[in-house]
C-alpha cells in the first residue's frame, strides 16, 4: 500500500514538473488563413517551385533566340617569318590584320521554331506544379492546425476528467477523516487522480507535438499555436465535372499532357530543311597582291539529313510513348478524384452522424455520473460505481472530441477534393 502511495506522489511530481515546462513557453496562435499564408509563402517546398518557374522561363527565353539574327566579330594577327613575294611586289606581309564580322540568320528552322512553343509549354506546366506544391503545403497545414484544435480538445476533456476525480478523492478524504469513509475507496479516488494525470499530459504533450509540426510547416522557428475552429461549409453537389478543372492536380497534367503532344505533333518539323542566310564582310590591313583589303560574302544555305538511321523516327516514337503514358496518367488522376470526391461526401454525411451520436452519449454518460455521484453521497452505491461512470464519461467525451475531430478533417478533405482548399 505504501508502494502506491510513493508511486502515485512520484507520477504526480513529474507530471506538475512537465507542466511548468510547457507553461513557461508561450505559443504564437494563427489563424488557419495566416498558417496557409505562411506556408505558402515561407516553405522550402513552395520557394523550390518558384525557382522551377525561372528555369522554365529562363529555358524560354533561350528558345526565343532563335527569332534573332547572330552577330559575330572578330580579330586576328599573321606574323610570317618574311614577306611573301616576287620581285618588287608583295603578295603576302610579313605582318598582316585581319577584321572580320559575321551576321547570320535562320530563314527556315522549323523545329527550333517549334521548340520556342514548347519552352511555353513547359514554363505553364512549372506554373501549375508550383500552385500543385502550394496546394500539398497547404493542405498539410490545415491538417496540422486541425491536429492542434483536436489535441486541445483532448486536454479540455481531460482536464474536466481530472476536475471531476480530484472532487471525488476532496470527498472521499473527507469522509475519512470524519470517520465514515474508508482508505480503499480514497485510494481509488487517487488512483484515478494519478490516471487523469497521465492522460492529461499525454494530451499536453499531443499539443506541443502538434504546435511545433504547425510551426514547421509554416517556416517558424518556434511552436504555432491554432487561434480558433476554421468553419468549413459544406458545398452542394456539384453538377457535371467542371469541378475537376478547379483542382491544380489535375490542370497540371492536363498541361503536361497537352505539351507532350505538342511535341510529338512537332516531330514532322525534324524532316523540313533548314535554312540560314549570312553575310560575312572583312578588312585586311595591309592588304596583298591579290587579296583586296574589303572583301564581304554572302551566303544563302539550306540542308536536310538525307539518312539518319532512323533517329528521327526512334524519337518521334519516344514522344508518342509519352503522350499515351501522359493520358493514363491524367485518367488516373481522374478517376482518383472523382473516387476522393465520392469518400469525403460519404465521410461528411457518416461523420455528421457519429457526432450527433457521440454527443448524445456523452450527454449521458455526463447523466451517469451525476446521478451516480449523487446516490454515493446518499450511501445508494459505491465509489467503484462512481469510479466506473467516470472513466465511461472520459471515454464519451473523448470519443466525442474524437467524432468532431474527424468531422473537420471530412470537411477539409471535400473542399480538397473539389480543388476549393486553398
């Protein structure tokens, strides 16, 4: 018995030393939006999204060059060992300069035109991957910021558990000490403290676990708090799948479907000739005998590979490959969604259900043990009884905090689904 005691008086030290710890160090609370915003903004994952758009872009830009004329100069000194020559004429310096200049332009190249329109493409597929990114963070936010309310609620359930043993032991101590009680039901009533305490911090510890996943997620260096419950209105049954153009998952390899065909299409450009037209003017100084000291040329070309080995079909057939894995993908994707819409209208309605239950079993069990406490006081039953209706109590409670819990994530989860989060 003196084993008990010593082990419920060490258990209830360390849990009031914890407590004091977690007390010391307040916590920042946002709300669901500013989390959302903060993660959006600050994430690694969400920044590297943004420099995949500057590659795309930059990738653009580099293909546009192909619109602008090439532009070369250049310089270059001969020494000779003599002057070349005969009699009293020279037909090559000793020493002699020579500037020259280059200006050339495609008049025909179909497949780096084409390349031009692709580079769009992909910097519109980096666009809709980073909103993709952005999407994922945010949806782990919310998620996290709702396991932050959730533990809470946790707490708050058993805080009125622990409410409700420690009145029980106050009454159980007092009967005793009035010489009507005994000193097994007071050490079930501490027992039962001891239990409350654990739970309790156990739940603490959930939060803090919670708060610091928050902060992670939202880039601080520090635990983030939940401010408040978000409202998460449950929209109608959308008509037609035109709510499938409103999830970022599915735009994304929308796009990257349409570039693939795309470059596929281009893959007859790879047969047209291709063409370039130059003009080349020089300067030499000095000049020679027979090399004038301007001279310029011009140059009009055209070329096409007559056999290549059948590359270019090898490659059309790659990207034809690539097209049809880029349909499967986009119908799975599909069918993906349209099944995620169907589950979280399903767990909506279910959820809604087992909360309306869930309260009213907590309702009653609250009934319980009010009534049982009552009739203990009265000498009607036992402290083992009062004892049992508490625990069932913690339990409904629980399973409703728990219910309400999976309510919101069913909530959250529809919105996602129906690409209206964020």
């Amino acid at each position: 018995m003196g084993s008990l005691r010593h082990t419920l008086g060490v258990a209830v030290a360390v849990v009031g030393l914890a407590t004091a710890t977690a007390v010391a160090q307040p916590v920042a609370p946002v709300t669901l939006d500013e989390a959302v915003r903060l993660a959006v903004e600050r994430h690694p994952s969400a920044r590297q999204a943004a420099t995949t758009i500057l590659r795309a872009e930059a990738l653009l830009q580099q293909a546009r060059t192909v619109a602008w004329p090439t532009v070369t100069g250049g310089i270059a000194t001969t020494v000779l060992d003599g002057e070349r020559g005969f009699d009293e004429f020279v037909t090559q310096p000793r020493t002699q300069t020579l500037f020259s200049a280059s200006v050339a332009y495609p008049v025909l190249a179909a497949s780096r035109w084409a390349a031009r329109t692709q580079a769009g493409d992909q910097v519109r597929v980096a666009q809709y991957g980073a909103e993709e990114v952005r999407r994922q963070i945010a949806v782990a936010t919310a998620g996290a910021y709702l396991a932050v309310i959730a533990q809470k609620r946790q707490v708050d359930v058993n805080t009125r558990a622990r409410e409700t043993a420690q009145a029980h032991l106050d009454y159980a101590r007092a009967r005793l000490e009035g010489g009507v009680g005994s000193k097994l039901n007071e050490l079930r009533a501490a027992q039962e403290v001891a239990t409350s305490d654990v739970l309790l911090e156990s739940a603490r510890l959930g939060v803090r676990r919670a708060q610091e996943a928050l902060g992670v997620l939202t880039a601080t260096d520090a635990p983030v708090d939940a401010a408040g419950e978000p409202a998460f209105e449950v929209p109608a049954a959308p008509v037609g799948e035109d709510w499938l153009r409103g999830r970022t998952d599915i735009r994304l390899f929308t796009a990257q479907r349409e570039a693939a065909e795309r470059v596929f299409r281009d893959s007859r450009k790879d047969w047209i000739p291709t063409g370039t037209v130059s003009f080349d003017p020089q300067y030499v100084t000095p000049a020679g005998l027979f090399q004038p000291s301007r001279t310029w040329r011009g140059v009009l070309q055209f070329s096409v590979p007559l056999f290549d080995g059948g590359q270019r079909r090898a490659v059309a057939r790659q990207r034809e490959v690539a097209v049809e894995a880029a349909d499967l993908t986009l119908a799975e994707v599909e069918l993906r969604a349209r099944a995620d819409l169907r589950t979280a209208r399903a767990a909506v309605e279910s959820t809604e259900r087992a909360v309306a239950s869930a309260r009213l079993a907590a309702q009653h069990a609250a009934d319980v043990l009010r009534i049982t406490d009552v009739a203990f006081r009265a000498g009607a039953t036992t402290n083992i009884e009062v004892i049992d209706a508490q625990r069932r109590a913690r339990d409904a409670d629980t399973a409703a905090a728990q219910a309400e819990d999976r309510l919101r994530q069913a909530r959250l989860d529809l919105l996602v689904a129906l690409g209206r989060f964020p």
